[in-house]
C-alpha cells in the first residue's frame, strides 16, 4: 500500500546518521491510552489495551509480541486507517484521523501490479497526483537507493522475492515519507535474502531520514534494526517491557549485548526456557 505524497521532495543531502535523521524531518508520533475493539459474532473482542508509546523524529522503533496479539491493528490506527475506540494518537501535535501521504505502509506482501514494469509500479504515487513527467528523475532515484536501476523494465514475475520486496519499498520511498510503517516487510523471504534486506532497510532508514515503526515476529531482526524495541503482551496487548538497544551501527550480529537482550526480549515473552 503506498499513499500518494502532495508535498515537495526535498532534495537536501541524505543523512547519513540517526542524528541527522532526526533534524531532517521524520515524524513524532505520540500515542497515548489507545484501546481498540472489534465488533465480531457473540460481542466485542479487545485487541489493543491503554497503550502509550512515543516514537522520536527519526527513530526507528520495533514491535514484538505473540501472534495475533494486536501488533498490526495498532499499525493500522498509526496509519489513519482506522480510528481508535478509546485514547488518541498524532503526529506532530496534530490528530490522526485518516491516511496521510506523510505515512506510508509497507506489508508482507509487495501487492505489485503484474502487468505493470518495476519502474512503472514505483511510479504509482507521482502519476496518481498527475506529477509523473516532472519527478520522472524521484523514480529513477528510489530505484538506484533500492539498487534496481537495471531491473526498471522487468516485470514482477522476473523477480526474486527479495527483489519484489525491494519494489515496494522503493514504491514508498519515491513519496518520501516522514514515517514509513513496516508491517513484517520481510517475513515472506529466505533465511539469507532476510538477512541481507535488514541491512538494507537499515541503510536506507540511515540515509532517508524518516522514522520508522516495525512490526515483527523476529526478535534478532527486532534487535538489529531497531534503536528500541517495545514487547506486547497476549491480546489485548499490553506494553510489557522497552529495551534499548544501546550499541552503534552497524551492529554485529555475534556481539554479547544483543544476545542479552535477545534473552531479555524472551524472557518478557516467556520464551526464554531453552535459552
């Protein structure tokens, strides 16, 4: 799903840094005492329960929890889709009450359009606000930052899953969000493609400047992405726990902070028996 952007590109040297990622414009979002129900057959079910979370100008922030706990409902509300039942979310001060071309939604699945070529499926937000001819050069831009430039005429089907994946999140970028929702973006792909798209995502997230929110069932991939990492309990979720991941980038994958706090994640997730 990519929403459309209405405002001008700003064509300022990438950030290279978090820091400079937080002065070059990525959103705060606060969300504060959200609860959310579901109407269903035989009553309401409770997904969401009392959660406050603030998420920094270009900080990236990871969401672990059990399956079906409410991870992505609260994506949803984040993205304007849906109101909450209770409690209030925003984005720079201001309510979020519906989509928003600042907020963009990657999920699990690259949902492209088969029948369109890779450059034409990235250029979906330019050419819906009819502004196509004049930021032709955005798309060719989020196709070389995704490294695609010599697959821009091949069609979906031409595509490894780790390269389809990579359309979408060009797709997304060519609308230079201020926060881009991950909604298990890479849980489709092979152990190894996976790991390689981590370091890529964080890369970008490194170089583009906007803040980022994951959802994730990964805790190693929640850990080596994330500056935070906020752990749900069962539905209705709950913050359980927040841990910091207080090491630099690049991270490295073997080193004893994270495999503490890969232990500290289990353990709020009463998982860390065999561990």
């Amino acid at each position: 799903m990519v929403i459309p952007l209405l405002r001008e590109y700003d064509d300022a040297t990438d950030a290279a840094t978090p820091a400079a990622a937080a002065a070059a414009g990525g959103a705060r979002i606060d969300i504060d005492g959200v609860s959310h129900w579901f109407d269903v057959p035989g009553g309401r079910l409770q997904a969401l329960d009392g959660i406050d979370l603030h998420v920094a100008p270009g900080e990236f922030v990871a969401l672990l929890g059990p399956s079906g706990c409410g991870k992505s409902t609260l994506l949803r509300l984040v993205a304007g889709l849906e109101p909450a039942t209770t409690g209030w979310l925003a984005q720079d001060g201001q309510p979020i009450a519906r989509p928003d071309p600042s907020r963009i939604v990657v999920f699990q699945d690259p949902t492209l359009f088969p029948w369109r070529r890779v450059r034409d499926n990235v250029a979906l937000g330019p050419q819906a606000r009819g502004v196509l001819r004049q930021q032709a050069h955005r798309v060719d831009d989020a196709l070389a930052r995704v490294g695609l430039t010599e697959f821009a005429d091949a069609f979906p089907h031409q595509l490894s899953g780790g390269m389809a994946q990579r359309v979408a999140l060009a797709r997304a970028l060519v609308n230079d969000p201020r926060l881009l929702i991950l909604d298990e973006p890479l849980g489709k792909l092979d152990s190894l493609t996976r790991l390689q798209m981590q370091g890529e995502l964080l890369q970008l997230w490194q170089r583009s400047r906007f803040s980022a929110l994951l959802v994730t069932h990964d805790v190693e991939e929640a850990l080596f992405l994330a500056q935070r990492v906020v752990v749900l309990s069962d539905r209705p979720a709950r913050i359980v726990a927040e841990l910091s991941v207080d090491l630099p980038y690049p991270r490295h994958r073997g080193h004893p902070r994270l495999a503490e706090l890969r232990h500290e994640a289990l353990r709020h997730l009463g998982l860390d028996a065999s561990w």
